[in-house]
C-alpha cells in the first residue's frame, strides 16, 4: 500500500518495500528490496553506491492486470567504477548522447524495483541510491483520498487472488515433497528459479531436506505460512542461504524442519507452525537439482543424518539468531 499512498511517479522516491513487517507474497528472506513508483515514457536517473551484496539487479513491471516483468540489468551492466559509484539511466530509448549504462522502459511499466540478495549476512553492506526524474513531470493533479483508499482495497483483493491460491495448490499436491523448479520464473527476477513443496511437521517429528548444492550464484530455502507469507527469519531461523548452511561430510546439504530445536546444524524453525510453504531460489544456476524430502520421527533423527554431524548447541543457536538480528538492523536501517 505505501507506493500508492505515495504515488508520486513525477517525483520518483526509493523506497524499501517488503520487510519482516509489510511483506509482498513470500519475500526472499536475503533479499532487500528498494521499489519506486515511474512511468512509462519518463526519464530517470540513477546514481549513488553500490553495496556489497551478493547480487544487485534492477527490474521494471507493472502490477496492472496481473504481475508483469519487463526489462532488468544485473551484476557489471550496472557500470560502477572502482569505488562502486553508479550513475545510470532508465527510459524508453536512450537519452541522446547518453553512453553509459541504461535500462529500457516499457510503456507499460508503472514500477522500478532494486533487489539486493545478501549471502555473507555478516559482511555485506547495504547499496545507497538515488533516484530522479530528468524529464518534466505531467502537473499535479487533485486526487482525494477516496480514490487512492479504492485502489489500495483493490491491491489488497489482488495479492489475495495472486498468491492465495497457489498455496492451496501447493498443500494439495506437494506435501513432503517438491517440485522441479521450471526453465525461468514467472514471478520475480527472470534469473530465478524457485521450486516450492508444503510441509506437515507435527510436534515430535522432523522432516529432512537432502539436496546437492546447484551451481548457482545464490540459493536459499525459506518457509512460509498457509497465506503464502514467509515466516520470521530473523528472530527464529526460517531461512537458509548456501553460505549460511553448512554440508555434510559427503558434501550433500540437509536441511531440517521440526518444531523443537534438533541440536544439528541447518534448522530450519517453523515458528510452531505445523504446516506450511517451502520455498527455493536458485539465482543464475546452470542446473537446478531438485531436493528430496523425508519425514522421520525427532527421536530418530540423528540414525538419519551421517554419523559425523556436529552438534549445535543453545548457546551456538542463540550466537546464530543475534548475527541474524544484527544484519537485519543494517539491511533495514534508514
């Protein structure tokens, strides 16, 4: 709701969009998201410093009609000098004379949207960017409160149709068990791949998440809740990326979902939810493995996992969950 309370597409602001407190469907647990409201056949600009994060990109869509993504850049597109300074145009053509970085606008395209994916959450830093528009802006229009409060209450009914009932499609088909990621997403950034299962973890039970590592830039596991909204991953560890989770001595990851703490590394805690979303991101992977699942009872867990696994004790998780705080008040600070 906050990029149509504050719809000034003439006078374009980044602001950050979805965190653990106003989520946008099952936001990337790594991810920090910097969103702005433009148009179509405007001018803008884009300069500041790029942080550290594992992958930058830059995306333009629209929410008209359904979720719709246009052009984006990435990586070196973004043109940043050795100070990792960025000075960069978006628009429907290249500005004349303009030889550095540019992204193409769509007509359609009514939302600019700037992610950053977070691997190392103890070292990488937070990119500061600014946008401006470099052409002449339509006038200001009156425009009453009644008719932004009609669109955010259609927003609202549009989330629900969008993601509402791929949850339930996913808790009919796929408990306990995932899905082949397909060949490109169809939401998100184009270089994802997500694949999805729904798990059911009564007290007293584990389910174990067993998966080659992809080749892949990035790849993280996250749970969400029976409304398609991910669970707390700050406070409780409902998310694990590559560099956060930890292989086992034959170089497979396993990953494990129960309602107690398990005492093994690669928890991930449902947050006393019995049931919910499984969700996986491969960014810029060359193959994309597909995890196999199994439910087993907690007290039989450790016959489960190789024998060398090491133990993680509470004064270790608790060490996990306050680096997870810490990185959390960096990547959300003003």
């Amino acid at each position: 709701g906050d990029e149509l309370i504050a719809e000034e597409r003439g006078f374009p602001l980044l602001r950050l969009g979805a965190t653990t407190i106003d989520k946008w469907g099952l936001d990337g647990a790594d991810a920090r998201y910097l969103a702005a409201r433009i148009r179509g056949d405007g001018v803008y600009r884009l300069h500041g410093t790029l942080g550290t994060a594992r992958l930058i990109a830059m995306q333009s869509f629209t929410m008209a009609g359904g979720f719709q993504a246009f052009d984006s850049m990435s990586g070196e597109a973004f043109g940043a000098d050795a100070d990792r300074r960025v000075d960069l145009r978006i628009s429907a053509t290249r500005p004349e004379g303009w030889t550095g970085p540019w992204l193409r606008l769509a007509p359609a395209a009514t939302n600019l949207l700037v992610r950053e994916y977070f691997n190392d959450w103890e070292r990488e830093e937070v990119s500061r960017l600014v946008l401006e528009r470099l052409d002449a802006p339509e006038p200001r229009t009156g425009d009453p409160a009644a008719g932004r409060l009609a669109r955010i209450a259609a927003a609202f009914g549009g989330r629900a149709a969008l993601w509402l009932p791929r949850a339930a499609q996913t808790r009919e088909h796929l408990v306990n068990r995932f899905t082949r990621p397909p060949n490109q997403a169809s939401q998100g950034l184009k270089d994802n791949v997500y694949g999805q299962g729904w798990f059911q973890v009564p007290e007293g039970s584990a389910l174990v998440i067993e998966l080659d590592a992809p080749d892949a830039l990035l790849w993280s596991f996250q749970l969400g809740n029976t409304w398609w909204e991910s669970l707390d991953y700050v406070n409780h560890t409902g998310s694990l990326n590559g560099h956060q989770a930890v292989a086992s001595s034959d170089g497979r990851y396993r990953l494990v979902i129960s309602q107690e703490d398990p005492g093994v590394p690669n928890w991930l805690d449902p947050s006393g939810h019995p049931e919910g979303m499984v969700l996986y991101r491969y960014q810029q992977a060359r193959n994309a493995p597909v995890p196999k699942a199994r439910r087993v009872p907690l007290a039989e867990l450790r016959q489960t996992l190789p024998e060398d696994t090491p133990e993680v004790t509470p004064q270790q998780r608790a060490l996990e969950i306050a680096r997870r705080r810490e990185h959390a008040s960096r990547r959300w600070s003003p």
